[in-house]
C-alpha cells in the first residue's frame, strides 16, 4: 500500500529539511509485515523467551533481516548488546498464611497468590510479619499525597491496592489524572516504593477493572523463571517478597482482622488517608533457583550524511513469554501480535528508510529483550547507551500493529507530554484521520513499553497507535476486537499468527512513524517534553550538558 498524493505532499511540507528522497517515501510492504511476524511467532522459536533457545533463533533472525534491509551493526561492528541477567525461580513456595485474626488465612500459591523476589538469594522466609494496609502504597510530596506517613512498615508486609485512587474518576480531571493511570499507579512503581520505606513484603490486590488484566496474566507472567538486571549489590535493597493475591482473598484478610475491605478501599481513595495495621501477621517462605546469564539487545544503524553523531531511533521489544500455561495442550505463547508484529514494523521501517537513502541524522533500529520483564533491555540500553542520550533526538516505539483494519482515528499513549505528539497531528490528519484520546487510559499503555525507558531519562519517544474508530465496522467493532484480544488472546497461547488478518491499517500507521522518524532525521531541531512533562527538566539538563 503505497501513501497517498495528499499523504506525501504533507510529509515534504512539515519536514523542517527533507531531502529529495524522503519527500517521495516508499512503500510499507505488507510481505514483510506478515513474513516476520508469521516467523518470529511460529512454534520453532519456543515464545521467544530470553535466554532461552528461543532467542538465539529469533535475534539471528532480526540481525538477518537487518542485514539484509541494508542496514550496519549497531554497537561498534557488533549487532548486539550484551545485557546481564539474573534468572530466579521460586520453587518449594509455601502457602502464604496470616494468623491472629479471627480465622486463619491461608492463600495457596498460584490458585490465590503469586510471589517473587528481586533479591538475589537461595532462600525467602517471612515469619510472623506484622502486616499494613498501605491504600495505593503512593508517596507523592508535589500532590500533597502520602500513604506512609506516619507509619513505620520497616519489616512489616503491605497491602496494595492497584491502579490509582481516583482511577474511577471519568476523564483527566482529579489529583492523579482521573482514569489515566499515572506511574504511581503501576506495580512496578507500587514495589519501587514499598522498598524504599523498608517493607519486608509488599503484596497488591488484583483487581481486574482497575489492573485492566485478569488473573491469567498475573498467574502467566509471575510464575516460572522471573528475569531481573544483574547489579551490584544483588538487588538486597528491595522488598523479600514482592506479589499479588486474588481480590477475594483480600476480603477474606480483611474479614479476619475486623475490617471492611470495601470501607477502607474508599477511604484509601482520599486524601490525608492513614494507613491501617491489621492486627494479624504474615508468613510465607520459598528457595529460589539462581542463574546468572545474559540476553541482547540488537542493534543496527544506518548512518546519516552531516549529522551522523545525532541519533534518532525505532524500537520494538523482540521477546515474549515462551512456554507457559497450556490451553487445550498449547503451551507456547507465540506473542504473534505482542511482539512479532512490531519487530515486522522495525523491519519495513529499516528497509523503507533504506531505500529512501541515509537521512542527515543517524537512524538507529534498536530491538529490545526483556520487555515482558519489565522494559529490562529497554533500561539496561538507556543507562548504558551506546550512543549518548544527549545526542539522541528523539523517536518512535511500536508494541503491537493493528490488524483489525484501517481506522478513522489515531490514538497517542500518554497523550500531552510531548511536542512529538504536534508533529503527529498533522500526518494523521493528512491520512484523513483524527487524534483521541486513550479509550482505556486507566491501563497505563504509557509505562508499559519500551519508550518509557527511555523517557525516565529525558529522551521524546512516541508511542501511539491506531484507534477503535474501524472504517469498516465503526467503534464497536473496534472496541469488540481489542476486548476479545485481551480476553482471549493477550499473554496467552492463543496469540497466534492469523493468515485472515488485515494489515491495511498496520500499514497507515507504519506510514505514520516513517513519516515522524524521517523528519526528525532531516531536521535541524530537538523536540522537547511540553513544560508541564515530568521529563522536562531531564531533558533540559541531559541537553544543557552534551
């Protein structure tokens, strides 16, 4: 699918310096687009699992097509970047119990509750740990806010709620942006924190509203080997034990200490909320088995003609979850959409640009491990890059295509950080498509891929993707879709590779993020976060410093 006349022409007007061939852009191809995609998730590369033998088929794999889009090694002749990990497998996890209330409580591992650690240790015990409901667990001193105050939970377990407390509120309006999630409300954020004020352990509360995941995918993703960076000092300032338990079994906890789960759920939601003791204790132990290895990022470049030492990028996460829970005898998560698909984009991305010849800055194609992980290769680059941060413009992550066919309207994820996000309207618009905001901002899209790394530091990324709008079917269509893709298919066996798929709207938005890279490559300028971005002041410094 080739751009349109008007689609082209507003490409060469925005381009603040667009040479002769990146005017004329070239086609997207869709062989490509299925052809990676149906081979990255094939049941030969085992769910792409880091580590694994999954990897090594499919980095060779992205390292061939790379090589063969034209581009070069990415890392000083090399196609890839080490990344040090640690693997950890709970094994012998015993049944996490509360005592001193009015009934025991025990919740059993898998069924009730999925434990980990970051530490890097053979053995976890917990005994009779004095446990606190934290409410959302949120220190956040620029919005008046602090569920630790005046509670010591120094060797003590709490208790999480999930999402943020005004998640529940319709639009952007409320302290925490109403049902936009904002960081605080991600798990990582949630554990992050319950370290630094010293629990011992910290367990959320899954909810599947406010998660907007159900059981299955916490129960997928926590439970079997569980990867981590390997770092000094192996991880010994975090929580023992970190995890989630069933919303019921909440209830059950809260009934055994004299409490009303639903009573202090809405009291965590205000602010000046104190946490509460619960008069009961935790206790809980498992070993772990350590295995120290390393995973890789690739990396190729094609080097730009008088700004070779400005960078800007594309990424796309390469891994997946590997084996996993069977369905009907199916145990390989395929991730055919999450991610094979946007390593298929990576690629047509690489060999568009590359056939439109090299731009004036530097086009870096970076596909990351780990993602599933929680963004660890996307990390581990941003704090080890290989080309400056101070030096890189800016770019575009994709985490998913839309095969659903094309849309009336483009999504942007975490919609007015960036000024990225005006030099995307424009070529949305020329597609004769129209930006809206997040349909489900209370998923938190905007901390849960690979751009996010790179945002923490400074760096603009966008990420965003086709809306719900389909032209052939409309909104509920779309919005069926997305349901069934979550229900039924995300992070479970079932995404799979489907010859019936519809790239015709994948295609518009590749078109999109071409569009968007090849300016930024041409161009002279640095976008920058907007003045209210939490990144700002990263970015001015990281720039201020180059």
């Amino acid at each position: 699918m080739r751009l349109s006349p008007t689609f082209a022409v507003i490409l060469g007007a925005v381009a603040l310096s667009t040479s002769a061939t990146a005017q004329t852009a070239p086609a997207i191809s869709v062989q490509t687009l299925k052809e990676v995609t149906k081979t990255l998730s094939s049941d030969a590369y085992e769910g792409r699992k880091p580590t694994t033998p999954g990897e090594d088929k499919a980095t060779d794999y992205i390292v061939a097509r790379f090589k063969a889009a034209g581009l070069k090694p990415g890392n000083n002749g090399s196609w890839f970047q080490p990344v040090p990990l640690v693997e950890l497998t709970a094994r012998d996890v015993t049944p996490m119990t509360f005592s001193g209330g009015k009934t025991p409580v025990a919740l059993q591992y898998r069924q009730d509750v999925v434990l980990a650690t970051y530490r890097v240790t053979p053995t976890i015990a917990i005994k009779d740990s004095p446990v606190v409901f934290v409410g959302y667990g949120i220190t956040a001193p620029e919005r008046g806010w602090d569920d630790y105050a005046g509670v010591d939970v120094h060797g003590k377990t709490v208790v999480i709620l999930v999402n943020d407390p005004d998640w529940q509120t319709p639009g952007r309006d409320g302290l925490f942006e109403g049902k936009a999630m904002t960081y605080y409300g991600r798990w990582t954020y949630k554990f992050e924190e319950a370290a630094r004020h010293g629990a011992t352990a910290a367990i959320i509360v899954h909810d599947t509203e406010p998660a907007a995941y159900g059981w299955g995918v916490v129960q997928s993703s926590w439970t079997g080997p569980q990867l981590e960076l390997d770092e000094k000092g192996d991880h010994a300032d975090q929580s023992a034990a970190i995890g989630w338990m069933q919303l019921a079994k909440a209830k059950e906890l809260f009934a055994s200490a004299g409490q009303n789960f639903e009573t202090l759920s809405a009291a965590a939601k205000t602010k000046g909320f104190t946490a509460v003791p619960l008069g009961v204790t935790a206790s809980v132990s498992f070993a772990n088995t350590i295995k120290r290895q390393a995973s890789k990022n690739v990396i190729g470049i094609l080097p730009g003609t008088t700004a070779p030492k400005d960078y800007v990028f594309y990424t796309a996460h390469w891994d997946h979850l590997g084996h996993c829970d069977a369905v009907n005898g199916d145990d390989i998560c395929n991730g055919a959409l999450d991610n094979a698909s946007g390593v298929a984009g990576l690629v047509a991305l690489a060999e568009a640009n590359a056939k439109a010849g090299p731009a004036k800055r530097s086009l870096v194609f970076l596909s990351v491990t780990c993602e599933e992980c929680g963004l660890l290769g996307s990390r581990y680059y941003a704090e080890h890059p290989i080309y400056p941060l101070a030096q890189t413009v800016g770019g575009v992550n994709m985490d998913g295509l839309n095969v659903k066919g094309r849309t009336r309207d483009f999504v942007v994820a975490g919609a007015g950080k960036s000024e990225l996000e005006d030099r995307m309207k424009l070529l949305v618009e020329a597609q004769d498509r129209v930006i809206k905001p997040e349909p489900n901002p209370e998923r938190g899209g905007y901390f849960r891929s690979d751009h996010f790394s790179f945002a923490k530091l400074g760096v603009p990324m966008f990420d965003g993707g086709a809306g719900e709008d389909l032209r052939v079917g409309g909104v509920a269509a779309g919005h069926a879709a997305t349901l069934d893709y979550i229900q039924n298919r995300y992070h479970k066996p079932q995404d799979e590779y489907n010859a019936a798929w519809d790239w015709s709207g994948a295609v518009e938005d590749v078109q999109l993020y071409y569009a968007l890279g090849r300016q930024l490559a041409d161009g002279t300028d640095w976008p920058n976060w907007y003045k209210s971005a939490e990144f700002r002041a990263v970015r001015d410094t990281s720039r201020a410093g180059k």
